[in-house]
C-alpha cells in the first residue's frame, strides 16, 4: 500500500512537472511571436549581410487571391525578425561548441568549366620603373578541405572561383561590340582584377579546392579581345606584392593599395606617369568587418580581426552622383567613414554604387577626360585617376539607365575603361553590360 501512495504522489508531481512545462513552452512561443510582431524592433537594414531587408508586402487582389500575399508575409517576418542577427551569430557559436576547428570552409563548392587556350598571344605588360620593390613571397601553400566558397585560414577568408565559359564568351563579345562603335571615337581599355585567392593562394592548393585558373581564365579573354583594346594586366604585379595588404581579410574586395597598382599599369599602358601615393592624403578607417563574415556564418576568426580601410584622397575630393531616382547629390571623392557600420566602411570610395558619378578636377586643364565601366571594385580604383584625368565619369553598369555610346559621344570622353573582378565574368553580369551598350 505504501508503494501504491508513492507512485500515485510521483505519478501526480510528474504531472504536475509537465503541465508547467507545457504552459512555460506556450508562453515562450507566445511571447517570442509578440516580439515578432512588433515593428519598431523590427530591423530594416542587416549590416552583416550589406543588403535591405525584405519590405511588408502590400495586398493586392491578385496576390490575395493566389495566396502569394500570405507567403510573401512569411518571408518578411522571418527576414525581419528583431534581433534577427544575434540570433543568428547565437546559433553559430553554439554549432562551433561541438568541435574546435582551425580552418573553416562555408557555402556551397564551386565547379568550373574547363578554360580553353587562348587563340592570340599574349603579351605581358611590364612593371611600372617605380613599382615598388616586390616585397616577399607570401603565397599561401596550404591545403585546404575540398567544400565550400569560403575557405578561412590564418584569419582571413577567401572564396572560390569557378569559370564559366559562357560568361567569358559574352563578356569578349561585349567589350568587342563597345570597341567597335567606339572606333575613332575613343580607347578601350579593359582591366581584369583577380580575386583574393588567385594572388594569395598557390595554383596547386587551387586546383584542390576546385577553384578554376584566373590565370587561364584571364589569358584566354585576353586572347580574344579585338586587338584595338588595351590590355591592362595585374594579376602578376599583384602577386609580386602579395606580402602587402592588397586584399581585405573579412571582404571580397581588394584594398586602395591593390588598387594603386592597377591605376599604375593603366598609366603604363598608357605611355604616361602615375601620380605617386605621396600626391594622396592617406586616411584609415578601422574596425570594417566585411561580406565574408556573413558568408562564413559569422565566423569568429574574422569578427575578431577586422580590417582597416585605407583610402587615398586626390587633389580634388569634389564628385556629383545621380542616385537610382534620378536625383543628383554633391558627395566626396572619399567620404569621412569613421562614423560609418562597421560593414559599411568600404563606402568612403566614390559614394559607394551609384548609377554615375561625375568628378571635375579644377587642377587639371588639358580636357582629359574617361570614364570607368565598373561593378564595386571600381570604387576603389577611381580615386587614383582623378589627379591624371580633368573630367572622370563613372558608370555602374548594374544601375545605370543611360546609354555608354551617348555618353561617350557627348561628353567627347577619350578613354572608356572597363574593369571587373574574375566573379564578374558571367552572364548576368554581361547581360548588364550589353544594355548599357543598346539601350
């Protein structure tokens, strides 16, 4: 009988135990679905991510109807949900709980077409005479696990590149076409950047983590170019000085140093001098932790070691820019960013990515003028040419809605300068810089 009572007592905390359990589980959801639904906490912009979150939907009889006004709800509680991000940085930590890792490889693996040879010579463009001495090698020789966009080694990220040869073809097809109805009218010049990986990483540790040749890739749309268009290459001068900081450790874009090199080999494709770092005064904007920090799941070894944006202000710091609504803004050629997100810091060059932009140097009285066709590795790499060029015209070939030969032809532009990092080279990207061309 005593056994019977301590089982029946057992038997009723038990259930006790578990009707409090049940009911602080309804008041969790409950209370995190009333968090959810309040909108001044609800975030607009993620930082970590550099995008806009997704907007409330607005009903409309078709939407209501086809239940995609419904689904497009789900998708904007769940975007903007407060506190969305340390959340998420939350969950990273807690997975990292269950083993310590040294290198880390995030996102989805990379698998390129096979580059052809090139049909033309290729010839070299030899290093600027006041290049600085090439500093020591400190090409990465280390092998990585074969996964993954992200590769993060000795607290810095990287990611993978496949080629694609559709996108190679149309690129040479596009800057083909440009070059042709540009006859007589102005130069073509076309810079191809080289990511992270290509100058940092040896070509054997490469190949194993199923990243393609930029090297090839590079040759071969070199190799096809109509002979018309000045070639500017980089990608051998950059890995000379790959002990310096050319590229960023948490961002996929390339630092003003690594830039400066490329404005030194256009002024050397040109015949010309470029102006020495010592004619740009030199700022620093610390704390910038970049895009690979949201494509590594924000990794702690890149949060804990950020990168400092270096920027060099030209002669004039003077620049117009019309925003996506038409509506012109006067701005800096570099902007003061140490007020600036810490993922944000990168917009201190030219505005960041405006449909065009326009900068007059008053120092320069020869009616020299280009203009940049560009996606956002441009930004770094316009403020050199503003103390070799009177007039700089700057086109975002993803926003722009104008017409590059009008522009060219009206503003009676001289050089038309194409540059697009190798994860440009696909076909949505081209298809961009086509409408540009006809539209």
């Amino acid at each position: 009988m005593r056994n019977d009572d301590y089982y029946t007592k057992k038997n009723t905390i038990r259930k006790k135990f578990m009707k409090i359990t049940i009911i602080l589980f309804i008041f969790v959801l409950l209370l995190i679905g009333f968090i959810g639904l309040l909108f001044p906490l609800r975030p607009k912009v993620s930082e970590v991510e550099k995008r806009e979150l997704t907007k409330f939907p607005k009903p409309t009889a078709a939407t209501f109807m086809n239940g995609e006004f419904f689904s497009d709800i789900s998708t904007w509680y769940a975007d903007t949900f407060p506190f969305r991000e340390a959340l998420s940085s939350a969950n990273a930590k807690v997975k990292k709980l269950y083993g310590i890792t040294t290198e880390e490889l995030h996102g989805e693996a990379v698998q390129g077409d096979e580059i052809p040879d090139p049909d033309a010579e290729i010839t070299s463009t030899p290093i600027p005479t006041d290049t600085p001495t090439p500093g020591p090698d400190a090409t990465i020789h280390a092998e990585p696990e074969k996964a993954g966009q992200i590769y993060i080694v000795d607290n810095r990220g990287f990611e993978l590149y496949g080629f694609s040869r559709a996108g190679a073809d149309a690129y040479i097809n596009m800057i083909n076409s440009a070059a042709s109805q540009l006859s007589g009218i102005a130069s073509v010049y076309d810079i191809l950047v080289p990511t992270s990986i290509a100058v940092n990483i040896d070509a054997e540790n490469q190949a194993k983590i199923n990243s393609s040749s930029q090297e090839d890739t590079f040759a071969y749309i070199f190799g096809h170019l109509d002979p018309s268009i000045k070639k500017v290459e980089v990608l051998e001068t950059l890995k000379k000085h790959n002990s310096e900081y050319l590229y960023f450790k948490t961002d996929h874009h390339w630092t003003a140093d690594g830039a400066y090199y490329a404005y030194q080999e256009l002024m050397n494709v040109k015949g010309k001098t470029a102006s020495p770092l010592s004619s740009y005064t030199r700022q620093e904007f610390d704390g910038f932790v970049g895009t690979f920090y949201s494509y590594s799941e924000m990794s702690d070894s890149l949060k804990n070691n950020p990168d400092t944006v270096v920027a060099y202000t030209p002669s004039c710091n003077n620049m117009i820019y019309v925003d996506s609504k038409g509506v012109e803004h006067n701005w800096n050629v570099i902007a003061d960013a140490s007020g600036y997100a810490e993922g944000s810091k990168y917009y201190c060059f030219i505005g960041g990515d405006q449909p065009y932009s326009r900068i007059d140097n008053p120092n320069i009285t020869d009616g020299s003028s280009c203009v940049v066709i560009k996606e956002s590795y441009g930004n770094a790499f316009v403020p050199f040419l503003v103390n070799s060029y009177q007039t700089v015209h700057v086109v975002d070939y993803r926003y722009y809605t104008g017409n590059l030969i009008n522009l060219v032809k009206t503003n009676n532009i001289q050089d038309v300068i194409y540059i697009n990092n190798a994860n440009a080279l696909i076909e949505s990207a081209v298809k961009n810089m086509n409408r540009i061309l006809t539209q």
